[in-house]
C-alpha cells in the first residue's frame, strides 16, 4: 500500500511500474521508507556568545566609529545574520542622544534594526554606530545598543563615547581606590591613559615656551617657579602680562582647585608630584605654592596653598612668608561671591545638580538626607570603608535619583566643589544645602600608606589633605564626568 502511495506521488500507473526492473522498485520502496540517499542534514549553524562593550574617542575632525564586537561559539559556515539598534536616555548628565544625521545635540546616529552578515569562516563580527563631533566639552556619554541573533536569546551591551575636548578635570593619577570601588575616568582608560605627554589619564604640551594642559585647557607657566610673598603676586602678574608670555597678558595666580590638577597623587615621592615633569628635573614643582584665594572670615592675613611636596594638601598659610608662585591661564573665572550667581551649577530639583565646568552630577545632599532642601532624614557618618561601600551599594541597587551609577568622588572631583569664599561650610549651600562642615571621604587612597590613610575634603573651610580610613568622615555621591 506504502508502494502505491508513493508511485500515485511520482505519477506512475502500477502498469506502468510494473514495467521498471526490480532494482528501481527495490530503490524506491527505500526511498518510500526513509532509508538509502537523500541528503544529510545540514550541520548547525554558528550562534553568538556575546558582544562585548565599546568605547570611542568622540574625534576631534571627522565622525568615528564605535566597534562593537561580536564573538561566536564557532566559524560561520552559510552566513550568520546579526541585528541591532540604538537607543539613548533623555537625562541631562552622562547620555548620548541619538538623531538621524550628525549636527547640533546629537552624539551618533542612531539605528534601528540593521542587520549584518557574517561572512562563512568567521568566528567574529562587529556591529558599527557612528559616533558626531561636537568640539564641545561635555562629560563622558552612554548609549545602549541591543542586538539580536538566529539561535542566540539576543542582549544588549554599551557604548561609551569619551570627550576629547577641553574642559573639566585632570584626573588624580592614580587608579588605587578604597576597597571595593572601581576605578573611573580618563586614569582608567586605554584610548587616554598613554603616559608619553604626562602620567596616566594627563596630557600636557610642553613644545613652546608654555606649557597646555590639553585636559583642562588651562596655560602654566613653564618652571622654575618665582619665590613671592602674597602681597607681591599682583605685580608679578602685572609683570609677565607686560611681557605677553607666550603672546597672552591674562596670565593670573591660580586658584588652589587648578593647582590640584596639576598633581600626581600616584607619585611616591613629593619632589616629581607634578603631572607635567616629564622627567625633566628643572620642570619639578617643590614646596608650597600661592593661590589666588584668602582664607574666608580671617581677613587679610591667611591665604590657600598647595604643597606639591605632599601631592597636593591643601592649607592655609601666613601671607607675609614667601612662597612659590606658577602663573595660570584660561579656564574659568573665578566667583567672587559665595552664590550660584555665575550659574555654575544646575538643580534639576530631583535630587541632583549638574556642573558645567566639570560635567559632573551631583546628589545634592549629604547621604542621609533626602528633600529639596535636604530637610529630610538623618545624616549619615561613616567609620569604615565597608559601611561607605555598603551606603554606595544601597544607592545604586535602588537607582536612587533615577540612577544607578554613582561613585564615590575622588580627591579632585570633590575639591572642586569647594567655595573658598564661603566658610562653615565652605560651598554655595543655596545649591548643597545642610553640607556638614567637616570631613568628606574621598575614593583616592594614600599612595604611601594605602592601609591606614585617604583623601578627603573638610568643608568647614576647604582643606585638602590626608586622614586615617579609621576616622568618621561625611558622604557626598556622584555620576559622570570623563
């Protein structure tokens, strides 16, 4: 009966199969039982395993390409078809936006399902999104790309578009951190930690008779620095803008903040702390130097200092004793008051403030406190580093603010909020309310006693120094930057 089937199939009469020779008769009742030729099976094809993150320099000319990389459990053998799309978070610090072709706002264009073949032989592939130059300063940004594969669950993954343009903070130097915490910013990645122009994440151009910061932007002063008493810096600055150094006459005594981005906290020894040695022993940076800021509520006797000897403490010191003095350059105009009135920052009034000189966000209370105006709650102090740790942990598992990567500052990020101008606390409280005015921990370690000692920023004032890990210290969290 199977025969006939398969003969009606083949639109054969039985007369007329009668007629064909046992052997074709024997061959297709094979056939008809699944047995003898056909053809095999065709082997599984490859599938992916993962597409890993991406980062990119945005690009200083031309559009660049964020490469995203994806790996297979084998080689492909017919062509393996991958597809992928783009999206961005509208939130104001951190994110890229995405738009249809490069130009004003938009950071890469943006993609929605395309699909790319991997060609047979590969065990690799890449997925591209074009990343837009802006020549704007702006902090680091993210976007999410989410793929999808035959034979994969498919995924998502991020790409990181890193500012190449001038503008924000140096980073400290140094990748060592509190127990725990990862290490973030320009000292941590490959595309700009290069130690050829400066130590780690720096970058200095000393190839004219000035040097640029190529981070900051700022302009110094090329060493030996001058030996001055406070009361003597305004015709010294008068004097070397009279000359044009470099062809510029904005030439000023910095303040103590610019004067940390030029230190290297990861230097075992004072006398080559500066970031811009390069290893040539006239351009080392000893002893204490002016900055351009009194000491608030004292009057005229006290000014700020940092001791390069000590990789940037900063202190307060007697203005009639001499003390080094290193010109500065560019950058931003200092406030003169102890208010929000150059607009510096911006309150989002959720929580969070945003920073247009650094590109950093901010909580805009001391963890503990909650409220526009951080009226709410209890402060919380930390005598531990594991309790710091499990406060950062707590912040982010909730994706508190509406995210859910806060870090701990490092030393230059959080001396950067400090107001000299301002005292008890030492910061513009209109925009950081109920800032407790004593110690902040910092996630930048000793480099001679990573153990026992770390950085932190006393709002009372603004000193900037070392203290024991084992001491209480205040918590104030932060996102972004570069």
């Amino acid at each position: 009966m199977k025969h006939l089937q398969l003969l009606k199939r083949l639109s054969l009469s039985p007369l007329r199969a009668a007629s064909l020779g046992s052997s074709m008769a024997a061959s297709l009742a094979l056939v008809a039982c699944g047995g003898g030729g056909g053809s095999a099976p065709l082997a599984p094809e490859a599938v992916v395993t993962s597409v890993a993150s991406a980062q990119v320099l945005e690009g200083a000319a031309q559009a660049s390409l964020l490469e995203f990389v994806v790996t297979l459990n084998k080689p492909v053998e017919r062509g393996l078809v991958v597809t992928y799309s783009t999206s961005s978070v509208d939130k104001p610090t951190g994110y890229a936006k995405g738009g249809d072709a490069c130009g004003a706002g938009v950071d890469f264009i943006a993609l929605s399902n395309k699909s790319v073949t991997i060609a047979p032989g590969s065990s690799t592939g890449k997925l591209t999104v074009t990343v837009c130059t802006e020549g704007l300063f702006e902090p680091n940004e993210s976007l999410k790309l989410s793929w999808s594969s035959e034979g994969a669950a498919g995924g998502s993954t991020e790409g990181i578009i890193i500012n190449d343009d001038v503008g924000g903070l140096n980073g400290t130097g140094s990748t060592a951190l509190l127990t725990g915490l990862t290490a973030f910013g320009r000292d941590t990645h490959a595309l700009t930690n290069a130690s050829a122009d400066g130590a780690l994440g720096f970058s200095f151009d000393k190839a004219g008779t000035c040097v640029v910061d190529n981070v900051t932007g700022l302009s110094w002063q090329k060493l030996p620095a001058q030996n001055k008493a406070y009361a003597d810096l305004a015709a010294y600055v008068t004097s070397v803008n009279g000359l044009a150094l470099c062809g510029y006459t904005d030439w000023r005594v910095p303040t103590a903040n610019e004067l940390l981005n030029l230190m290297d906290t990861s230097k075992t020894t004072g006398i080559t702390a500066n970031a811009d040695y390069l290893g040539v022993a006239a351009d080392a940076m000893a002893g204490l130097f002016w900055s351009s800021e009194e000491r608030a509520a004292i009057g005229a006797v006290d000014a700020w200092m940092v001791d390069a000897d000590s990789n940037g403490v900063v202190s307060f010191g007697n203005k009639a004793t001499a003390r080094n003095v290193r010109l500065v350059r560019g950058g931003h105009p200092v406030n003169a008051a102890c208010d929000n009135s150059d607009n510096r920052f911006v309150d989002h009034v959720d929580g969070t403030v945003s920073d247009a000189h650094t590109g950093l966000m901010w909580k805009s209370c001391p963890e503990g406190y909650s409220g526009n105006t951080c009226n709410t709650g209890t402060v919380l102090s930390f005598g531990s580093v594991a309790s710091v740790v499990t406060q950062l942990g707590k912040a982010n598992s909730a994706a508190d603010k509406g995210y859910s990567d806060w870090r701990v500052p490092t030393r230059n990020e959080l001396a950067s909020l400090v107001n000299r101008v301002c005292s008890n606390p030492a910061i513009v409280g209109s925009v950081f309310p109920a800032t407790e005015s004593k110690p902040y921990i910092t996630s930048s370690l000793s480099v001679n006693a990573p153990t026992t000692q770390v950085w932190s920023v006393d709002f009372a004032d603004g000193n900037v120094g070392l203290d024991l890990l084992t001491r209480s210290y205040y918590l104030r969290l932060v996102r972004a930057g570069q």
